[in-house]
C-alpha cells in the first residue's frame, strides 16, 4: 500500500471537537478519515443518511391535526398551564 498525504480545510471547533470523540473511541484524525473512506467506497456512497431536516408521517399527522383543532371553533381552548393540565386529570 502506497501510503499519501491528504489536505484538507476545516473550521478549527469542528477539528477540535471531532478530535475529542476519536480519541475518546481510541483513534487519531487518520484513523477516523481512513475510516470514512473505507465505508464510502463500500457503500459506493456517502456511508450515512444525508437529507434536509423534513418531519416522518407520524410529526407530519400531528401538524395536520394541530391546524385542523386550530381553525375549528369548537375545540376548547385554554390561556394557561394549570388550566390544561386540570382539563388532562380529568
């Protein structure tokens, strides 16, 4: 294995921070990047979810819900946490 050199650029907390965990785990920077590198090429991809923050079906039901109570008029409401809370109890 012919072994070269890697250069790259990153915010100096990140480094530090990242530095933190693997040594923690018993690696160096080297070990943890070789490690990266080894899951991307069998993965044949990045070897973990990349994705925008977007809700499952479970949050996106809730959402839907909290609209559908909000606009009706007939649901009970309450101005304060004491208030819910006793309506929770009963």
């Amino acid at each position: 294995m012919e072994a070269v050199n890697l250069n790259i650029r990153t915010d100096k907390n990140i480094k530090e921070t990242a530095e933190k965990i693997f040594n923690e785990l018993g690696f160096n920077m080297t070990t943890a990047i070789n490690i990266f590198l080894r899951q991307a090429i069998r993965t044949n991809g990045l070897p973990f979810e990349v994705c925008l923050d977007t809700p499952n079906e479970v949050t996106l039901s809730a959402i839907a819900e909290g609209r559908k109570m909000a606009a009706d008029p007939n649901v009970k409401r309450y101005t304060n946490m004491a208030d819910l809370r006793k309506a929770l109890e009963e």
